[in-house]
C-alpha cells in the first residue's frame, strides 16, 4: 500500500495542539508525510523537514484573527488551489485537509487532481464570529458540497455533527476525540503550597483569560500558572503585572502537560458569543483527565453537562466573577471532593479518550479510504 499522504492547512502546522499530535504520530504509523501549510507570521523556513515531516509553507504573512484576513484568507484559497491542481495521484494517494479553508481548494482541485480526501474538522468555519453573517450562509453551502465531495470526515464530537448527516456517523463521518497524550510526572515535581489554576493553549480574552486574571487580582492568595500562546499586547501586558500569575511562555505539548500535575484544577473557559464556542470539544479536557485533575469549565458550553454528568470537574457562568470565586473556594474548602473527581476524569480517560486510542482510529479511517481507492 502506498502510505504517502499530503496533509494541508490554513496555518503553519506547529503551535496547533490536533497537528502537532498528528504529524508525527503519522510518521510512526508508517505514513510517508508532506504538510503543506500558511506561515502567517514569517516564522518558518519555506521547505523544511522535521520529525520526518516535510513541511511546505505555500502562502505567507497577513497573520491571525484582523480584518485583513477577508482579503487574505480569498488569496490562500486559491494559491493552494494552484498548487493542488498540479498535484498527482502518484505523489499522494490521499489529501487529509484540516478545516474549511484548506478543505475547499482540495474539494474544487479534486475534479482534476482526481485525489481523495479526507475532511478534517477541527473548527467548524461557519460558527466561527469572525465570519461574517452577510457570508455565513454562503459558506455553509460551500461546507455541505465539501463534505459531499470528501472521501471520509472526522469530528471531535458529535454536536459538531448537522442532524441532516447524523446516518453517516460510523460509514462516513467519524467521531474521533482530541485525546490527551499520556504524561507521567515529572520526577522532581515541586507542588506550590498555593491553590493553583492552570490554564494553557491560547490565551486569549475569548478564552476566558480576563475573568482568570481578574481572579488572580480578587483572590491573591491563590496561583494562576499559565503556558501558551498570548497574542493581544493588553492581555500580556497584564499577566506580567500581576504578582500572584506565573507565565511559562509557549511550550513544547510534553512540557505543557507536564504543569497540569503542578496545578489543583484546569482551567478552560469559552466565550459562549460564537456558537464554535459553545460546541467546544477542548484538548485541555482530556489533558486534565489525563494527568487525574478536575475541569473547570463555564456552563454555556454544551459539554459542560457531560463533565458534571462524569463528576470529572466543576462549572459556573462565563464572565461572573463572584460565580467564579465561589466555585473556586467551594473547591478549595472540598480537596476531598476535588481529588475525586481528578480521579474519575483519569479512570474515563483509561475508557478511550487517549490520542493512542484517537490514533488508533484515525489510522484506521486513512487505511480504510485507501484501501477503497485501491479496490
């Protein structure tokens, strides 16, 4: 079988939590892999190879989440459009394209390229805010002939599945969680004596960062520990201003996971304003399960049922300070309560919600299309 496959996305393929795991983890499957991507901050070489991934960047600049993107997000279409179209089926048997705007230049180049592909969702376009309402109905008829268009489409749950598609589930369309890589202890773990709130990935006001810093000022006898990505200066300039808020900077996965077992509780707010928001299905929920920690999650995301249905975490109301500070205290004054529900989110980790296991059956939707190409 020919395991060579092109995975292509709207960003550089690092800092991104689902690619980082996957790339090389495709690697050790045995998968011959090339990403082609967007460095949207200048930060890459344009051809290069690491981990065993060669990495393409096709498009560069116009950075992350401005107005200038209505423009720049048009011109990558169609420049991996370009690119794809002179592709071979010899070269890759198989595209896997991450998210709508890497998805739809494959969906149009596939009536010459003549490649399957297989549509990964990460970030339903459509729900994002930044799209405007005046074009959102316009993308939602481009996503369905996408997925029409696609060989196999994975989710990482099934709310971000439209009940018209809901008897594809397991023939097309797969549910494959964001499981957590699994971490030991770090051997020379130093616990603070502090109460600690850990929070990682973006950092950013949409993800609850305010309300968190604003804790941190409220309760200064408690830690915030923070490691990710902050892009807004405001934000950053706070956090390095406030004395009881420990910033680690962007880390390597390993590294970052290794801080959940510093924390009491993990930290993972959405602003409920975007309904992509509201569907989150987050990485940080299978880290906290992961490294036997209870969540923290605000009420308005859908999930937030299944977490307190599991007794794996605590919810309370986004942007509700006083909410927020007696949920923190009730944990605080139960550790009993806290240190089990750590202890129920890693026994429903140990059920499948690991990425072997998410890879495991990510390996297995790639075999299978291959396998019908082939036939």
């Amino acid at each position: 079988m020919n395991k060579k496959i092109l995975i292509i996305a709207a960003h550089s393929g690092r800092g991104f939590v689902h690619v980082d795991k996957l790339l090389p983890s495709l690697v050790e499957f045995g998968y011959d892999v090339t990403f082609y991507g967007w460095d949207r901050e200048n930060a890459f070489p344009k051809n290069t190879i690491e981990s065993g991934v060669k990495f393409k960047m096709i498009y560069r600049g116009w950075g992350f989440a401005n107005k200038g993107l209505i423009i720049g997000i048009p011109l990558f279409i169609l420049k991996m459009t370009y690119k794809l179209i002179f592709i071979k089926k010899n070269d890759f048997p198989i595209i896997m394209a991450i998210d709508f705007d890497a998805a739809f230049p494959q969906s149009i180049s596939k009536f010459i390229n003549k490649i399957p592909f297989i549509y990964n969702i990460r970030d339903n376009f459509s729900m994002r805010t930044t799209v405007p309402n005046s074009i959102r109905k316009f993308i939602y008829k481009i996503d369905k002939s996408i997925i029409n268009n696609a060989i196999k489409i994975i989710v990482p749950d099934l709310n971000r599945v439209n009940s018209e598609y809901l008897d594809l589930i397991d023939k097309k369309i797969f549910v494959i969680n964001n499981g957590a890589l699994d971490i030991n202890p770090p051997k020379n773990l130093k616990k603070d004596s502090r109460f600690t709130i850990y929070a990682m990935g973006y950092l950013l006001k949409t993800r609850g960062i305010i309300s968190l810093l604003d804790l941190a000022k409220n309760m200064p006898n408690i830690r915030i520990l923070l490691a990710g990505d902050v892009k807004e200066a405001e934000v950053l300039n706070e956090i390095l201003n406030i004395p009881n808020v420990c910033f680690k900077g962007k880390l390597k996965p390993e590294k970052a996971l290794e801080l959940c077992y510093e924390a009491d509780v993990i930290f993972t707010f959405y602003d409920p304003i975007s309904e992509i928001n509201r569907k989150a299905a987050s990485n940080k929920w299978y880290d906290a399960m992961m490294s036997g920690k209870p969540i923290l999650i605000n009420e308005e995301v859908e999930k937030s049922s299944w977490i307190i249905e599991n007794k794996i975490g605590y919810r309370c109301k986004y942007g509700d300070l006083y909410d927020l500070r007696n949920t923190v205290n009730e944990i605080m004054n139960n550790p009993e309560d806290a240190y089990n529900r750590g202890c129920n989110g890693r026994k429903l980790f140990e059920t499948g919600f690991s990425w072997d296991a998410s890879m495991k059956k990510i390996d297995s939707v790639i075999s299978e299309s291959l396998n019908n190409i082939n036939n």
